[in-house]
C-alpha cells in the first residue's frame, strides 16, 4: 500500500513542481502536469496568479546561460557516432 511504501520514497527532488503537485491533488502518476500547465497558462480566463500557468511561465524562459551551439555540437557528434554506438 501507499502507506507502506512512503518512507522508502526519496522527499528530494524539484521543490516547484513538488511543491505544485502537493497543491493539486488531483494529479495521478499518469497526468501530464507540464500539458495542464500550458493548458493553464495559454486560457484567456486563467487568473494571472495561478500556480499552474505560474510555473509554466518560469520554465518557458530559456536561461540566459543556454548554449545553442554547444547543444547543436553535442548533437552533431551524437549523429556521426551513432552507428559505431550501435554496431557495438
């Protein structure tokens, strides 16, 4: 049971989204919590301050520090490695 199994669950890991889980009970472990947060964010009769649309908003911003290049590098070697992956 639920019950039983709490004390072996790690309570560390994303405190926003723990936190926003914890708020909506509603939530099963099969939910997309990020499409109802899109949901959310994009109803023209969503209040400014909901929680939901709140975190939707925060995470929409790529971070300053985000490296286009880097990632499009990163992708780059993945795809010319890929068959020598895979042949292994």
């Amino acid at each position: 049971s639920a019950s039983k199994l709490e004390p072996y669950r790690l309570m560390v890991g994303d405190p926003e989204m723990d936190s926003l889980l914890s708020e909506f009970k509603s939530f099963g472990p099969f939910d997309d919590v990020i499409a109802a947060a899109a949901a959310a964010c994009n109803d023209p009769t969503n209040d400014a301050t909901d929680k939901l649309a709140q975190f939707y908003r925060h995470y929409e911003q790529v971070p300053s520090w985000v490296d286009f290049d880097q990632i499009q590098r990163g992708i780059d070697v993945f795809l010319a490695y890929l068959p020598a992956a895979g042949a292994a």
